[in-house]
C-alpha cells in the first residue's frame, strides 16, 4: 500500500472539486459513498480513482438517498466515512442527515451549492444555505462551513472530520459551483506538519467483545413514545450544542474598528466583498466587512456587537435573503438599518458590491 | 413454579416482555433469527438494523448491536456499515412497505450490486403500525383502511412478489427465499442460509417471512392462522427461490 496521499506539503493548481477529494484523502478518510450530480460529480471521480491506491473504498449508490444513509452506516462502523453532492440532491440527502443529527453521528457532507429551487442551473448560488443549516425536519444540530476559495476548501474539509468525530454532530463544508469547478492554486499538505491531529474514530456498531456477555449491546434509535422523552433528549442534544458552539464559531472581520458601513457576506460572494472593502478604503470610505465562516453555529454575538456601533448594515448574497435571514434573527434588537444586495444564483463582482455601497454613502 | 420456554441467548430479558401485539407473527421470526445468530456464533459481529413501522419495536430486543433507521432506508445503512466494515454481519430487519414500497429503489440495487448483506422481510400483507392501509403485499379482494372494498388489482395492481424478484435480477452467489411462521423450523433453516450467505461472502441474502397481524386483520386465532397459511400463501409460494447452489428446497 502506498503511503500517505501526501507527503509534507506542496504548492497545486486545479479545480476544487480534486481539492475535496485531496482533503478527504489527507484527512484520512475511508470511504465515500455517493451519486452524481453537477456540480459535485468530479469529488467522486478523483476519489474513486485515487483511493483504491490508498486502501480506501468508494460506494456509488442508487440515488443520494441511498447515499446519504449509507454514510450514516459507515460512520457507524466506526470510520470517517463521506459524502457530497448539491442541490436537489441536497434535499434528498436532508433525510439522512436528519438522523444523523437525532443521532449524533459524525457524518461529513460536502455541498457544491447550484442553482435553485428545482433542478435550476448546474452551475453556482448560496440558496442553501437554509436547507444545509436547518433542513429535514430537525432543529439545526449541525456545523456548517463556509469556505470562500480553494485553500479553505481544503482547510476545513480536512477540519469537518475533526469537527464531526470531536463533537459528534453532522458537519457540512458549503462550497458551491464556482469553488467546485474553478482552479485556483493552494498548499495541500499532509496535516500532521501543520500541527494537526486527526481526531480518532469509535465504532458505535460492533465494538469489541460479545454483546450481552462481555459488554452491553450498542442499542440506537430515534424514535421515541412520550413527548417527555424525546423533550429530554433533545434539551440534551441542545444544551451540548450551545455549549460548543463558542469553540466551534469562525469568522473574518476587515477594517471594522471604525467602520460606518459593514459588509456582511459568506463563501465566494466574501471575496467580491474584500476585493470591493479594500477598494473603497483607498478611496478614504469608512466600510468594513465581516464573514460568517461557521454559518451554523453562526457567529451572532460578534456580529451583534458590531452591528450595534455602525451606521448601516449590507447584505450581499447570491441568494433571496437566505443569510439575510440568518443575521436578522442573530442581532435581532439592534436598529442599524440592514439594505441587502440578492442575487439569486448569480455572481457578484467587485464592482457590483462598490455600487452598492455607494448608493449608502 | 411456571417454566418459561427456552429463548436463544441473545434474548435480550431486560426488554422483556417485548412490544408486539398479542398474536404478532414478529417476535417468532425475531426468535428463529436470534436462534440461527446463536447457532452461527456471530453475536460478536452481527449489526441488526430495523426499519419504521412495527419493525422498530425490534431497536432494543436482542443483546446484538442494533440500530434503527427510517422507513425503507435499513437496507442503505446496513450496506454501508457492511461496506465500511467486511468483517461485521449486516442484518435489515424490515417490513412489506419498508422493502417493497418506499426503500423499493434499495432492496432492488442492494440485490443488483449482490451486496453481502441479510435483509429479513415480514410479509403480513398490509401497514400494521399505522393501522392496517395496504401494503405492496396485500391480497386481490383484501379490505384494509385504504381498500375499504378490497384491493382492485385494476387500479391497485397485484401484490409484490419479492422473493422472486430478488431471484430474478440476482446473479450467482445470491440466496432468496420464503418462508412462514407458521413453519418455524424451515424458515429458521432459511433465515440461517442467509447469514451463511453472507458469511461465505458469497453475495445478497433475502428472506421473506409470512407473518401474522390479528390486531389490524381483526382475526381470531383460528382466522388468524386460516389467512396465513391458507390465503397468504396461495398467492405467496412458500420455498427457496435462488441458492448459490443447485439444490433449493420447494
């Protein structure tokens, strides 16, 4: 067998999808199981051919359904097991990963997000974010990464099982048809250089020793009687989740000390935004941007705080308003003025986003 | 001094008395499977998934390591406990809708692919859990909540035929049978072959198990066993559909 997918660290052009599987690979993953759909297709591709050489397996199931599920099984017997897909596949996979959040189980998903509702465009947009933070009929038990480029495509698809296996709920990376299929450079490397332990998998089905005689049986469900129990069990669910959620929160904050307007933007969308924020501030505009990388658990607090001492709120979104809802109800009571910029699954240029902040000057 | 009856001994007392409605057919197939684990010695690395529906009764019955999924979608999680780990013996304990209706897509690439798994499933010809609709394997004529003037096989079609079709899109190595509870001996034999199936890695396992639902078939005892093993099974053949080997037993 050879030995690891990659050796130190070394400089990559290429697409992000082949980034993903890297990922997986380096953060030795086992097994990934999964169906096509555009714009993800390309993560089970390189994976399927890259990692036989690394003893890996690859599973492609009858639809995501099959799919989603079969992740929640491999994760079960105790190995990073992954997946990935987009859009209406997507929703088809918020079933399983409804169980794997009553369940608590580390499954990892990657979600090229494409174009929406329906079966849209096979090309690019934020419109799920609703769906990937709070879909099936769950509470939102999730982790949800925003990666805005190819480097932190590979950073937090490696950092997702970590993550998962540490706090043992279902963890996404929200990339989307741009990160998917562009090429862009990066470092991979082997995370181990860069201080980085892979957090160990624990079987939940067939553990050592005979069940009953030398060990409990490992008995899961989720479904329940009583209202009273499943009450208790989810005021459990919930208070493990807000108590991590503070180690779990991520964002990006620039020019934000005395800021009048504050740009609020995730994923791609953010760059338009940095590249737009560092322009206008040659131009001597007071504008500052802040990034919501964990879109779940969302960074509210910090966004509160600063909200709270600007004059004027933007959101820009490649979506109707889905992070736009996001924030509201995170600094709900703050009365800075929010204005919003959606473009439902288009880019946005650098350009688009001046404009935009012109028109609040 | 009452003398209870002998249980395998993967039997897991601290869940009993187990769940099932009086009459059930379920906890007499559960008992020949436990048996036949026992008798295999592969309590250690069984993994047993149950479905939705009364299946999910099952989550806590046998000191196995068990999990229960949703409804239709035990064959998918089992295929990927068994993919992730060979050396595990994926059971998916399920129902008629569970198999042949709504995880239908499942069952049929599962058998395809001939992924080495045992998927058990009871047959008691209608959705007892939700009370009695029709199932893919209620009877031409048979009242339930949903046919309440008996299934038309016009505009409901004929039964599902699992076994069968299991038997008819399988390749070498796959294993198919019927059986009944109320020929408990030759559905254990069955249910047994199966796990040897998979044991051998020879491929795909499935086993059909008429049962039995007085609550939502609103039978006697006697009415009861008259449908099973007089009415069922003139529309479901009772046997072996397809063995890795020659031999099948009719």
């Amino acid at each position: 067998m050879a030995e690891k997918p990659i050796v130190g660290e070394r400089k990559a052009f290429m697409t992000g999808n082949e980034v993903t599987a890297w990922a997986a690979l380096a953060a030795g993953a086992d097994i990934m199981y999964g169906y096509p759909i555009t714009p993800q297709t390309e993560i089970m591709q390189y994976w399927a051919r890259m990692a036989p050489k690394f003893g890996k397996t690859f599973l492609q199931t009858e639809d995501e359904i099959s799919a989603g599920f079969a992740t929640v099984g491999g994760v079960l017997a105790g190995k990073r097991a992954f997946t990935a897909t987009a859009g209406p596949g997507n929703t088809l996979m918020q079933e399983a990963m409804s169980m794997a959040e009553m369940m608590r189980i580390p499954t990892v998903m990657i979600v090229c997000q494409r174009g929406g509702p329906s079966t849209a465009t096979v090309i690019y947009s934020q419109q799920e974010v609703t769906m990937t933070c709070f879909g099936g009929n769950g509470e939102g038990f999730r982790i949800v990464y925003s990666p805005s480029g190819h480097q932190d495509v590979f950073d937090y698809t490696i950092k997702a099982f970590n993550t998962a296996w540490k706090y043992r709920f279902p963890t996404f990376v929200l990339s989307d048809g741009y990160q998917a299929k562009m090429r862009e450079s990066l470092t991979i490397y082997d995370p181990e250089i860069r201080g980085i332990k892979m957090v160990p998998t624990e079987a939940y089905v067939g553990k050592p020793g005979t069940p009953g005689v030398d060990r409990e049986p490992s008995l899961f469900r989720n479904t329940y009687n009583m209202e009273e129990e499943l009450y208790e069990v989810l005021m459990n669910i919930k208070q493990e989740y807000d108590r991590v959620a503070p180690e779990i929160v991520e964002y990006k904050e620039m020019y934000t000390e005395d800021a009048e307007i504050v740009v609020v933007a995730h994923g791609v969308v953010s760059r338009a935004v940095e590249g737009a924020v560092t322009a206008l501030r040659e131009k001597g505009i007071k504008v500052g941007f802040f990034r919501p990388i964990t879109l779940r658990p969302f960074p509210g607090q910090q966004l509160k705080e600063l909200a709270g001492r600007v004059k004027q709120l933007l959101v820009v979104e490649s979506a109707l308003g889905q992070l736009d809802k996001l924030v509201k109800q995170e600094i709900y009571g703050v009365t800075t003025p929010i204005a919003n910029y959606f473009r439902p699954g288009e880019g946005i240029t650098v350009e688009e986003v001046i404009e935009q902040v012109h028109k609040l000057v | 001094m009452s003398v209870q009856p002998q249980m395998p001994a993967v039997w897991r007392v601290e869940t009993k008395p187990h769940k099932f409605c009086p009459g059930c057919g379920h906890p007499l197939v559960l008992k020949a499977l436990g048996e036949a684990i026992v008798e295999l010695g592969i309590q250690d690395r069984a993994v047993f998934g149950c479905d939705i529906g009364c299946s999910l009764l099952a989550w806590d019955f046998f000191n196995i390591d068990s999990v229960q999924t949703h409804h239709g979608r035990t064959t998918p999680v089992i295929t990927g406990v068994k993919r992730a780990n060979p050396d595990l013996i994926g059971i998916a304990y399920m129902g008629d809708g569970g198999g042949y209706a709504i995880g239908a897509q499942h069952l049929v690439n599962a058998a395809t692919r001939n992924e080495k798994i045992t998927v058990i499933l009871i047959n008691n010809a209608q959705y007892a859990m939700t009370g009695g609709q029709m199932a893919p394997t209620t009877l031409p004529g048979q009242k339930t909540e949903t046919t309440p003037y008996g299934r038309d096989v016009e505009t409901q079609g004929y039964p599902t035929l699992g076994p069968e079709m299991i038997a008819a899109i399988t390749r070498e190595g796959a294993y198919a049978a019927r059986g009944t509870v109320s020929n408990l001996r030759q559905l254990k034999r069955f249910i047994k072959r199966a796990l040897e199936n998979q044991m051998a890695g020879n491929g795909f396992s499935f086993v059909e198990a008429i049962s039995l639902c007085p609550t939502n078939w609103r039978t006697n005892a006697e009415q009861t066993w008259k449908f099973a093993e007089e009415e069922m099974t003139k529309y479901f053949k009772v046997g072996e559909f397809k063995t890795p080997g020659e031999k099948k037993e009719a």
